[in-house]
C-alpha cells in the first residue's frame, strides 16, 4: 500500500537529486572551460522563467522554474564564417538554419576578447570542456553507489540468526514438521537464538552467511565452538553439526551446478539454523563491478533502443501490457522514486538504498547519452574535436596550409534532426508514463 505522503516525498527528493546531477554535470564543463579562460556568460540549471540569478565575475548563475536541464553559455563554440568563404549549395532552410547558428554565435563573443572564444582552444583542450559534463555524472554515479553497497550493501543472507529450526528437515520435504524420524537440529540443543549474530566459527571469522554455512558443511561430527552476539555481549557455544542431505553450495554461497546445470545434492554437515535476509555491505571493489554492469545494460538499452520504442508506442495506445524493461523518461523516473518513498513492502533503509541507486543509474544513463556522438550532445562536439585535430594533422603532415577551425555549425541540420526526434521520443515516454506507468512493486 502507498503512502502518498510518502510519495509525493520521493518524487520532490528525486527532483532534489535531479537537480544536482544537472547543476554537477554543468559544472564539468564550467570548470574547465574557466581554467582555460574561455567566457561564459552563463550557468543556469533549468528552464523556463528564472526564479534567481547572481552575476559573478562575467558568469551569470542561476535557477529556473523547471529543473529538468541546465545549460552554460560557452562564448564562441562555432568559428565565424571566413569572408572569403565560397557560397553554401545546401537548401535554402538549411543554409538559414546555418546561418542562425553562426548568428548567435557571433553575438556570444559580443563584450568579450575574441582570442578567448572557444574554437581558439586546441582540441584537446575542448574535448576536456566537452567531457567534463560526462565525467562528473560517472563521478557521481560513482559515489552514490559507494555510499548503497558500502554504507547499506545490497540484498542478501546477513549474518543473524532469524530462526532456529526444531528439528532437521528433510531437503525437499513438503512440509516443514517434526515428526519421530526428525533428529533433533544441533542449534536448537545447543541454545542457538534468533536475532543471535554470528561473529566466529571454530575461531575463523564470520563475515558474511556463506562463509559460516561453508566451514558447517564440511564439519559434520565435529565439534565446532560458535561466538555469536546476543544483547550487545558475546556468547559461546559448542554446537556438533549433523549429517543430513542438502544443496551444495561454494564459498561464495552460490548453488554447486551439475553437468546438466542442475543443482548437486551432497551429504553434508547442517545445525538447523535461518538466515536473516536483509542489506548486506559490500566492499569497495565492488562498486566498480556494479558499474561495469549498469554501464552494460545502459549501453544495450540504447542499442536496442529503436525495438523499445516501438515496445513502448504499441503499450501506450493499446491494452498491451508494458514491458517492466521498458525505456522510461524523467516523469517515469521520478513515479519509481515516489513509489519507492511511498511503499509499505520494504525497510526505511532499503528504501533509501533503492533510491540512490535510481539516481546512480540515471546518471550513468546521463553519461553514455551525453557521449552519443551527435550534436547537439557533448559527444558531438568531442567527435568534432577530433575531427578537426584529424584534419590539421593530415594537412600538417602533407605541408599544407593549416585549414583553420573545423566549423561544427554546418552540422546543425543534423542537430536539428536528431533534436527532433529526441523530443518525439521524450514526449512518446512521458505520454506512455502517464496513461499506462511500470510499476516496479506490482
């Protein structure tokens, strides 16, 4: 059951964290392109009207109503058109869409030292102002998951005791009773209580379930000595595990396949003793792992994208089902991050857990978009970077006159192009988000 107070909680937080990945994202660029001393004019996160603004410096930085984007206004992103340039053969609305551009170019650089406009700068040094935006939502995405694996963990068997069973089961008995047949389980004989947390067996350290599960396995008519904590204070006990037949499992408690990929029954040690599910930490490695496969997943959602869409078109006006892996936009977003504040299905704390991690995902989602090699993202203007170190390296090489700054705005049909389309996909997602939502608790 939802707790809309909750809810409405959960989508303002997540507008919170949006705004921050936006304003940090911005800030990659604004650092750099300060250091090389590159105006900018401005550093506003939003849009629509401005709620505030502060002039520092030649900057002007602000807030706007709508904190679903942000911009820097970089002076002289585009190199103006040589006089002696030869005339345009494209058609007549590209050329005014061109012409445009270099327009509100031009009028960037107005009030500023020319020798500092962008396309002055090495490529180097513009693919650094280009990617720090990027840069800063990995570094981000990186955090947040630092903080969910390490400061929380992440859904597992914890190292307290739930339960104590009465007796030993049979591994597939359907029925879960004692009968005259059961021996009686060793931690039940011995004292072992629910809510005791295991810190050592047979003097080596217990750190996560499977660990203890593994060194009782293998231990079967032997005495083991158990240090678990109860109340705050250590407890010993000396419990012997008996034979019984189980699942097998390795160290990392992962189920033993078979040849046919079937899980392996073996003769083994058991006590009778639950886990307790619940957040377990991780180390550090393990962060760079959990992006390593948050960055894979993001990059195949995109390779299929144009499939999803269709997916996503199909559900939205019809009374097909939408697919729970289906491409979402903000609006979608932010429902999960209300549905998450507002369910009643899990703890406080994985509720926290689960919504940094929304908003570690997103920004990995930021970070591989905004690389796209296409304008107007930022992976298009490194792409055009690149392109133009190429070609002056080519003519350096064949002793030709160096060609000058390659200029991107001739691209800006293409950025007209794809803009369009990504409003399209954008308005498709917010219609299917509302008229028919992914619900990730059912």
């Amino acid at each position: 059951m939802t707790n809309y107070w909750f809810f409405a909680l959960g989508i303002i937080l997540f507008i919170v964290g949006l705004a921050i990945s936006i304003g940090l994202h911005e800030l990659g660029h604004l650092i750099p392109a300060k250091i090389f001393k590159v105006p900018v004019s401005k550093y506003f996160i939003g849009f629509g009207p401005t709620i505030f603004s502060r002039k520092k410096g030649e900057t002007e930085y602000g807030l706007k109503a709508i904190p679903l984007g942000g911009y820097i206004s970089i002076a002289g992103m585009y190199p103006p058109r040589p006089a002696d340039a030869k005339p345009s053969r494209m058609p007549g609305i590209w050329r005014k869409i061109v012409q445009d551009a270099q327009d509100s170019n031009a009028e960037s650089i107005q009030g500023f030292d020319e020798s500092r406009a962008f396309y002055h700068l090495p490529a180097w040094k513009r693919i650094i102002v280009m990617f720090g935006g990027p840069f800063m939502n990995l570094v981000l995405a990186f955090v947040l998951f630092a903080i969910v694996l390490v400061g929380f963990g992440k859904p597992g068997t914890t190292t307290t005791v739930s339960a104590v069973s009465p007796c030993i089961y049979a591994v597939n008995a359907s029925q879960k009773a004692c009968d005259a047949k059961s021996p009686v389980a060793p931690a039940a004989t011995a004292g072992l209580l629910a809510g005791d947390k295991l810190i050592s067996i047979d003097g080596k350290s217990v750190t996560n379930w499977a660990a203890g599960t593994s060194i009782i396995q293998r231990s079967a008519g032997k005495p083991l000595s158990f240090v678990v904590e109860r109340a705050g204070k250590p407890v010993t006990l000396s419990i012997t595990p008996i034979t019984a037949e189980r699942y097998l499992v390795d160290t990392a408690g992962n189920q033993v396949l078979g040849k046919d990929g079937k899980p392996v029954l073996g003769t083994v040690g058991v006590i009778g003793m639950v886990p307790q599910t619940g957040l377990v930490p991780q180390p550090l490695t393990s962060v760079f792992s959990t992006m390593g496969d948050t960055i894979s997943g993001t990059v195949g959602l995109l390779g299929n994208l144009p499939n999803k869409m269709v997916g996503v078109s199909t559900a939205a006006f019809s009374n097909e089902p939408r697919s729970i892996d289906s491409p979402i936009s903000v609006v979608g977003v932010g429902r999960v991050a209300g549905e998450i504040a507002g369910t009643s299905q899990i703890t406080p704390e994985s509720k926290i857990a689960t919504g940094l991690s929304v908003l570690a995902s997103l920004n990995i989602a930021l970070f591989i978009f905004n690389l796209i090699p296409l304008l107007p993202l930022d992976g298009g203007h490194i792409a055009s970077a690149l392109f133009d170190a190429g070609r002056r390296q080519i003519a350096k090489l064949r002793r030709k006159k160096d060609p000058g700054p390659f200029d991107a705005s001739v691209l800006m049909p293409v950025t007209f192009v794809v803009m369009a389309l990504l409003m399209a996909m954008s308005a498709l997602l917010i219609y299917a988000d509302i008229v028919k939502p992914i619900s990730i608790f059912g």
